[in-house]
C-alpha cells in the first residue's frame, strides 16, 4: 500500500515538470511578435530607396537670333515730358540699338511749353526759322551708325529747333534716317521735312507718330514693315 503511494507521489511530479516545461516554451509570445517586427523593420530600412531621376537642366538662353548688324543703329531723340523718351526706349530694346538724348542746354520749363502763350520759349522758336537752341554734349563717331532713329514731340506740326541743332552737329553721311514723333493727336505730316535738307546724302523714310502711351509690340509692328538696310537686325 505505501509503495502504491510512492508511485502516485513519483507520477504526480513527473506530470507537473512536463507542464511546466509546455509552459517556458511558449512564455512571452510578444517578445517574439517584437523580434520578427524588428527584423520586418530592418529589412525595410535597409531596401535602398528608389533614385529620383535626374532634372533636365534648362539650356542657358543664347545670344539673340537678330543678326548683329556690321554698322550701328541709332536712336536719338529730344523729349520735353517724357513722351517721346518711353517711345525711344523700346526702339532701343527692339534694336539693339545706342540710345542718345538730345538735351538742349538750357531745359524747357512748363511755362516754355505753354503754347497758348504767344511769346513762350516754344512758341517764339517755332517761329525764328533761324533758332537754333544750344544742346549739351557732342555725338561721337556719327559716321558709325548706318541707320538712324530721330524721335521728337510735334510743336506746331513741325519738329522742335533743338532737332535742327542736333542735325547741323552731326554728319551721317549716306546713313538711313528714320523719323518718329509723339503728340497728342496731331500726325508726323511734314515735320521731317524741314530736317531731310540738313542730311544732303542721308536716305530718310517715312516717318510714324506714336502717342506717349504706345506698347513695345505696336512699336515692333511699325520697324518690322520698315525697308531698313539688310544689315540691320530687324
């Protein structure tokens, strides 16, 4: 009876360190769920990210298509308010061309240009056909340019006399001459023509009168349909 015992104690013991062996086997399953996450995350890191394909780089912008003229262009113009002046810096932009103000060396006050006034500064020249209002400065080399833009406002239908000294100054030779003018409603008319007997050789166009407000595009519309020498760059 009493070995009987015995081996119940022996099988009952035998029983409970096999379950407990079950037991430490599967102990901690979320240290084993964190292993295989840490390894899914190594992996992860470690796929080499995909290469951003390379940006097309822009080409530099060249050198202008207009052909560079072998002589010079010219854009010289008198403005007494600034009309005239915004009318000469597109045709500079458009051109390529040297821009040169014409400055009378005594400025033009607004009661000069008041033309209502009989006996003002403007009024008393338009009327001396033999004023000539001095100017500031010489152009150099005028022999250079083979085409010339001359840019005025109309006084009294006609070019300021500031524009006749700047003429007689100046020798263009053979060179093409452009006339442009502003106004507020008055056309070029004859104003050049006055102007075309201090160039004796010069080969003069007609002539277009912008008000002070024209774009840069109406002014390119008018030098494109202008038969200017082959040699310039439009």
């Amino acid at each position: 009876m009493k070995r009987l015992f015995t081996i119940l104690i022996t099988l009952t013991l035998l029983l409970g360190l096999t379950a407990c062996g079950q037991v430490e086997t599967q102990s901690n399953p979320g240290q084993s769920q964190t292993q295989q996450e840490g390894i899914s995350s190594k992996e992860e890191s470690s796929t080499p990210n995909q290469s951003t394909p390379p940006a097309f780089s822009t080409p530099e912008a060249g050198e202008s298509d207009v052909e560079t003229p072998e002589d010079g262009v010219l854009v010289a113009y008198f403005s007494a308010t600034g009309n005239t002046e915004g009318i000469a810096q597109h045709l500079q932009s458009i051109l390529d061309a040297d821009l040169y103000e014409i400055v009378p060396e005594v400025p033009y006050t607004d009661e000069d240009l008041n033309y209502s006034n009989d006996n003002c500064r403007a009024n008393q020249e338009q009327n001396d056909p033999a004023a000539r209002p001095a100017i500031t400065g010489t152009l150099e080399h005028p022999e250079n340019y083979n085409v010339v833009f001359l840019g005025y406002p109309i006084w009294w239908g006609q070019a300021p006399k500031v524009i006749y000294t700047f003429l007689e100054s100046c020798d263009f030779g053979d060179a093409t001459i452009v006339p442009f003018c502003t106004s507020g409603s008055s056309g070029i008319g004859s104003s050049a023509d006055g102007l075309q007997e201090l160039t004796e050789n010069a080969r003069w166009l007609d002539g277009q009168r912008f008000s002070g407000s024209a774009s840069q595009n109406t002014v390119a519309s008018w030098v494109q349909g202008l038969d200017l020498p082959e040699s310039s760059p439009v």
